[in-house]
C-alpha cells in the first residue's frame, strides 16, 4: 500500500511539474523567448521552408581523390 502511495505521489509531482515550465504566456499564446518558438510558422503549423532555419541541411560533395598529375616540362 506504501508502494502504491508513493508511485501515485511521484506520479502528480511529474505532471504538476512539467505544467510549470510550460513556454507559453498566461494568455496561452508561444513565449518567443525560447528558441523553440521562434522558428517561423505557416499558419496550419508546419515550418515554413523560405527561411534557412527550417531548411534541411545540405550534404556537401566529398572531395575527389583522385588529383590531376603534373607532367614535367
């Protein structure tokens, strides 16, 4: 029963506690002060890809081993 009790209390003090550092304002609307909320936005809520942020990276070509050979003149 004392097991059971403190997996319940533990249980309320992880919800209560993520509840608390949510990034958004009373008002309910994003906190632009976290880094998470500033990428920009279209409005159904998928990144907007004009802006570099939300981009993918782009691999870069590997360099080509093979060198051209000097001929000696």
């Amino acid at each position: 029963m004392k097991k059971l009790i403190v997996m319940m209390l533990l249980a309320v003090m992880a919800f209560t506690t993520t509840q608390t550092f949510a990034q958004t304002k009373k008002d309910g609307s994003k906190d632009m002060r976290y880094k998470k909320n500033k990428q920009p936005m279209k409005k159904d809520g998928t990144p907007d890809k004009r802006y570099k942020a939300n981009k993918p990276a782009v691999k870069k070509a590997a360099p080509s081993k093979m060198t051209p050979v000097k001929k000696a003149a």
